[in-house]
C-alpha cells in the first residue's frame, strides 16, 4: 500500500527549489545576483535529492521508490547545465553511498540525462504548454528505462516471470505517481513564472504612466518659455559681432536639443498613433535607410538592407519610421570606429519580423536586463528616452521588441509586429 503521507512528503521536498528558482533566479536582474541565485538554487536542488533519497516511500513487497529525479530534471531545465550537472552528480554519489542492489538500476537508469542535456539550451524558446508536455515525456522515458532495467535485473536474480507480472501493477502505480509530480511541479513553475512576469509588467506599467502624466505635465510648461527664448536668441543673433554669434550659435543648438528632449517626453506620454492606417513596412525600411544614409557615412558606418515584399502593417509610418531610425542611429553610435548594420525584413506566417543589427560594442547581461527601462542609457548624453519610446509604440501597433547583445561583438533588436492579409493560420 503507498501511503499518501510519504508521497506529500516527497512532493513537498521538490518543490522547495522552485520557491527559491521563483524568488531567486526569477527576481534577479544583476549578473552577479543571478550567478548567486543559480548556485544557491543548485545547492538546494541537490539537498533535495539528498532528502527524497533519505526519506522514501516504502510499498508492499518491499519496493523502496522516491522522486528524485524532479529536482535533476528542474535543475537542468531551469537551472542550466551547471546546475543540472552538478545535481546528478550528487544524486549518483548519493546513491552509491547508500548501495544496495539498486545502485546498478540508479547507473543503467540515468539514460534519461541526455534527454535532459539536448532541451535544456532549448527549453527557453518553448511555450508553457510545450515545457508541460516535454517534462511528462521525460518522466515517462526514465521510467520506462528504469521499469526495462528493473525486470533485467529481477531476472538475473531469479525471480520467475509470473513473480514480476504480479509486481506490474505496482510498479506502473509508482510510476505514474513519479511521471505525475514532475508534471505537477513543472506546471507550479511555469504558473509562478507566469505571474512573476504579470507582476513585473504591472509594475512596469505603472511606473510608465506615472512617468508619462509627469512628462506631459513638465514639457508643455516648459516648451513655452523656450519658444519665447529661442526667439530672442535670434534676434539678437544679426545684431552681435562674430565672436558672440558663435556664442548665440551654441545657445541654439542646445535650445535645439532642449527641444528634441522634450519632443521625447511628449511622445512617451502619447505612443498611440495619431494616424492609423495600412501601409508597407518595407518601403518604410528602404526609406530610412536612405535618410540614414549620411548619418552612417559620416561614421563609417554600412547600412545593408535585406526586406522581402508584401510586408504590410498597421500603425503610424511616421511613428514607425521614429522606431527605425532611433535603433539604427543607436547602432551607429554604438560602432565609434566603424562597421556595419544589417537591416532585415521578413514574414513569419502572420506576423513581420525586423532586425536591426549591429556589430557594436554591444552590452553586459546586466545592461540588457535594464533596456527599455525610463531613464537607462548607455551613452554619456542619452537620456534613455528614445528607446523607451520606441518600445512604447511598438506596443501600441500590437507589437513586440526584444534586444540581444553581447560584449564586444554588437546588438540585435527584433521588432514583431502582426501582418495584415494573413490569418492566422497562414
């Protein structure tokens, strides 16, 4: 008879590393909190594997079984290689250290870790329902190989095949307890996760609009005085000598940039386009990089530009325009001794995909965490404005915009945007 008391204590030994994995490698977005967390998030992975070992179920027959292959599974998937490794690590020296008969079936049973090797760098690019599925798969492949091992080695001990036919229906039963938690556990981390990233886009939402009401509010009061003073500047442009007209130049010039600053603030407090309509995302491109042109020249900069036909979307091509340059003209100034930008169109079923890339100094980890953040920049007079507003009206247009980077090497922003004249099948 299982006793249900050993398997809530089972289940509630596995699932304290996804409460750290929430609080911890989740809630992090500084590299090396995020390095802490994944060790500390390793370790006690691994005393959970020690625990499930130590406390296990007993059933009728004598059969010992426990769940530690949910903290090896989480920890690869969740957790990385590192983590992963390490914890079958300690799970087989663990269970060497016990011995007994079952040390070979532990050894011959661990087939199920290549599985666990090929999908833990993929495991990222899956849907919850696909990360759901795969864990059951796993689950269901290491107990097949563990039930195949198990019946070889009752065999070489003599047991009579009528003797292990009476012992299937318990062993399909822990079986299915085993393949069932590691569901249930995958799903809790999924569901957590899900909320974590609720919770940080309410937050970010939040911030945004209190942001935008003051943005609003601030550039409208001073937009007006700066109007009042860049008029007097110019008169008295004509009527000073050479010397004090380079001054009064400078004082334009940093009237004019007073002035793009605030434009900024007066676009994150409306990213809505003020005029909606079909238009083709590909002209658009082929546009800017005709604008841009000069910009990137002057930095020994290349633009190349690679767009398919038929992109059509839906927004404000004007807006949209403000999005490209400003990621192209990021690009540029993230290359001070020259290089080269890639421009790329494409469709993927109903959706357009852009990507602007660069090969760039490009960002830390840390740095990409905090892009699109109000008010982070990298750039010694940026204001962290541009990209936040780029951000904004692209989610206004019903879109995506995510960012990869590495040090030394460049950035890739991709833009996702839904595709008009396509269902969704298509």
């Amino acid at each position: 008879m299982i006793v249900i008391k050993d398997i809530l204590l089972q289940f509630c030994l596995i699932i304290l590393p996804i409460l750290l994995f929430q609080g911890g490698l989740s809630g992090r977005s500084g590299e090396k909190e995020r390095m802490s967390a994944r060790i500390l998030f390793a370790a006690v992975s691994a005393l959970s594997v020690v625990l499930c070992m130590s406390f296990p179920i007993t059933v009728d027959g004598g059969l010992v079984y426990d769940v530690r292959t949910v903290p090896v599974v989480m920890a690869f998937l969740y957790g990385g290689y590192a983590p992963g490794i390490f914890v079958a690590l300690v799970m087989l020296g663990y269970r060497g250290y016990l011995g007994g008969e079952g040390v070979w079936v532990t050894l011959f049973s661990s087939g199920y870790l290549v599985l666990l090797f090929y999908y833990a760098a993929r495991w990222n690019a899956l849907s919850r329902m696909q990360r759901i599925l795969l864990a059951l798969i796993i689950g269901l492949v290491k107990h097949a190989i563990s039930f195949i091992v198990l019946i070889a080695v009752s065999l070489l001990h003599g047991c009579s095949l009528p003797e292990i036919v009476e012992r299937l229906d318990l062993f399909m039963a822990v079986g299915l307890i085993g393949i069932s938690l590691l569901g249930i556990t995958v799903f809790l981390a999924e569901y957590l996760r899900e909320n974590a990233m609720m919770k940080n886009q309410l937050q970010r939402s939040e911030k945004l609009m209190l942001i935008s009401e003051l943005a609003a509010s601030v550039a409208h009061e001073v937009r007006n005085p700066l109007t009042v003073v860049r008029g007097f500047v110019q008169l008295l442009r004509d009527s000073v000598d050479s010397q004090n007209r380079e001054y009064i130049r400078l004082v334009l010039s940093e009237l004019d940039r007073a002035e793009y600053i605030i434009s900024d603030y007066l676009s994150l407090a409306r990213p809505e386009a003020e005029l909606v309509e079909e238009f083709e995302a590909g002209e658009c491109l082929r546009q800017v990089a005709v604008i841009m042109y000069s910009y990137a020249l002057m930095n020994r900069v290349q633009i190349k530009i690679q767009v398919e036909e038929r992109l059509a979307i839906r927004g404000d091509p004007l807006k949209f325009k403000q999005v490209v340059m400003n990621l192209i003209k990021n690009g540029i100034e993230a290359m001070p001794t020259g290089g080269v930008i890639d421009l790329i169109a494409r469709h993927d079923g109903h959706h357009v995909v852009i990507t602007i890339r660069d090969t760039g100094l490009g960002m830390s980890k840390e740095q990409l965490t905090q892009v699109g953040q109000p008010f982070f920049t990298t750039k010694e007079k940026g204001t962290g404005l541009g990209l936040l507003v780029s951000c904004r009206i692209i989610e206004a247009m019903g879109g995506s915009i995510q960012f990869a980077s590495e040090k030394n090497k460049g950035t890739e922003a991709t833009i996702t945007l839904p595709r008009l004249g396509q269902s969704p099948s298509a």
